[in-house]
C-alpha cells in the first residue's frame, strides 16, 4: 500500500447512519474507497449502488468478513446492539473500524473495545461528527481565544418537536437495544461538553417519557459539574414546541448565544456532497457575542460561524491509519462520555447526584 493507493473501506449498515452520513464522507475523502456496503434490505442494497456505481454490497457482515484480507477499514453503522459484537469480530479479523456512536452500551465495553484495539495494534475511531459542526467550531475558537473570559455556565440543546413516535429500534423500551435520546442525543451533547471543558466529577439528570405511546426516554436534562469548575446543562428533546438556542455560553467576559442547527445534515439528506461552500450558514444565523445585553433584539455583535466540516473526520481517519495523524476519536473519550451517560441513567432513575 502506497500513499497513493486508496485504503478500502466495508461500511456495515446502509439505514440513516449509513446511507446518509458514512457513505457519503468516505466517498468524498482523500484517499478512502467505498468498497463494500453490507445490508440485507434489497431496496438499500439497489439505493447503495445507484449512489455509488462502483460499491460492492453483500447482505451479511459474515460476507464481508470473508474478505478481510481485501480491506484496510471497517465501519459500522449498524444498530447500537451490534456495534461491540461487529467491532470485536474486525478488531480480532485484524481490520482497523470506525465505530458510530455510542461505540457501546457500558462504559466498561467501550473499554474493553480500546484495550483489544491497543493489543492488536489496531485503529479503533468513534464517529463523533459533531465535533464538527459549525457552531462548536466556533465556540471553541471564541473559548481559545478567550473572548468569553473564564467559562463558567454552558447551555446546550439538541431539541425537537415529535410528537408523535416514530419507532423502530431507537425508540425501542427493550434495554438492549441501547434506545432513547440519552444515548442518542445524548452522546454529542455530553461529548461536546467533555472536549470544551474537560472531565466530569458529578451528574445529576432527569429523564421523562412524555409521549404517549413511547417506550423510551424523549426528554432528558443532563447536568454536569466539570473538574475545572465549569457547570454544563444538557438537554436533548423530542418534545420541545419551541426550540431554545442552540448554544448558550456564560463568561466573566462575555456570553455567546447561537440559535439553529449545523446544516450539513440536512444538506447530507437532500442528497448535497462535500465541495466548495460546504457547511456554509447565512449571516442571518450568526451567533452573537455580547455581555448585559439581549441577542434576540440585536445586542452584542455578530460573530461569523465557521464552516461546519464533517469530512474532517474521515480526512483524520484516513492520516491515522497512514501513520500520519492522531486518531480523531478515541475510544478512551467515548468511555469517558458513557460514564457520564451510565451515571445520568443512574440520577434520574434513583434522583441522586452521581459522583464520579
């Protein structure tokens, strides 16, 4: 294998994750190969390949796993139950894998994951693509170049309006499937938390079911006291009538107050590819920055958003297993999110503060 030489990549579940995210970026990264889709659903089996002419698919990860030797990568964009199960299986076949979140369902499986990853000499990555959205990258230069002052309360909100269930495995109330939006939503917002402000020492969280007809959590609050003193309030939704901002940051300086949601998923949906003005938002969904004054009639001052940059992720990917770069998402960092996802499960099941 060359620098030049595209590493082939099997992607294992061609739903939402799949179709929509993964293929799409490994598709547009230098030096990645969308070689194989594996899903036994024919009409995603005929959407994969008219999407992507030259792909391969198969029904069964058994297929795919049969032609290790033809592989440099495996992602997994399966169900959240067979992500430990599928990594293993790539991870002792040998193959680097990129794990969706949340890699696992325990914090101790995530583990268990990076300590066979380490020993077999093997990548494992956790697809935590919010890292790069447009919003986070902005807020994280404004904390770098520390136009907050000292961060004191940060205010984040996945939220939605669905009132009616959709079902399927994510809104399943059966413990192993890994459902509901505190796994869900939940992984990014406690991700982004930990990447700004560092590790957690307490969480308290409530977790309700609101909707009629629903099996698992659609309305969680996540509280996390940070160890460098910063205080975060999560919250992910699928019952907000009215959607609050989606960043609210709290400084000795200044706050940053940013409504609106990174738009590359939604241009991912539409069938929009990775170019040129990429993750690009208008002016009119610029945050603001400010201090005594109220963002929603034009106080403070406008910052530019960044551009959101999803394909950063598989660019990294494709360096770390070049030896070139870091792996961009460890499993170790996912462990450290779950802990804080398995002690808020914990605080809002017996209403305690959960000390870590």
């Amino acid at each position: 294998m060359t620098a030049a030489t595209p590493l082939r990549v099997g992607l294992i579940g061609y739903g939402l994750a799949g179709s929509v995210f993964h293929a799409p970026l490994i598709a547009a990264a230098e030096g990645l190969a969308l070689d194989t889709v594996v899903t036994s659903n024919p009409e995603r089996q005929a959407q994969a390949k008219a999407e992507f002419p030259e792909v391969r698919t198969v029904a069964s990860p058994d297929e795919l796993f049969d032609r290790s030797g033809d592989l440099d990568l495996i992602v997994i964009a399966s169900p959240n139950k067979t992500h430990v199960p599928l990594a293993t299986t790539a991870l002792k076949a040998g193959l680097p894998v990129v794990v969706d979140k949340p890699v696992a369902g325990t914090a101790a499986e995530a583990r268990e994951l990076a300590a066979l990853a380490e020993e077999r000499g093997l990548l494992l990555s956790v697809f935590q693509n919010r890292r790069w959205d447009n919003d986070f990258l902005t807020l994280r230069s404004l904390l770098e170049q520390g136009e907050l002052g000292d961060p004191w309360r940060f205010e984040s909100r996945f939220e939605r309006w669905r009132p009616q269930p959709k079902g399927g495995w994510r809104e399943s109330g059966d413990p192993a499937e890994i459902g509901g939006l505190l796994y869900d939503l939940g992984s990014h917002v406690v991700d982004q938390a930990l990447v700004l402000f560092g590790p957690a020492t307490e969480v308290y969280a409530e977790s309700v079911i609101r909707r009629d007809g629903a099996e698992t959590d659609d309305d969680t609050f996540i509280a996390v006291t940070h160890a460098s003193g910063v205080r975060s309030h999560l919250y992910a939704s699928a019952t907000a009538a009215q959607l609050g901002p989606r960043f609210r940051v709290l400084g000795s300086k200044a706050g940053y107050v940013k409504y609106g949601l990174d738009p590359q998923e939604a241009a991912l949906r539409e069938g929009e590819r990775p170019g040129p003005g990429w993750g690009v938002e208008p002016e009119s969904l610029y945050g603001r920055i400010g201090a005594g004054e109220s963002p929603v009639t034009g106080g403070g001052r406008a910052v530019p958003t960044l551009p959101g940059d999803y394909p950063a992720y598989y660019a990294a990917v494709a360096e770390a297993l070049r030896g070139t770069g870091p792996n961009p998402v460890t499993a170790l960092e996912a462990a450290a999110a779950l802990d804080v996802l398995e002690a808020a499960r914990r605080s809002a099941r017996d209403k305690v503060t959960v000390t870590l």
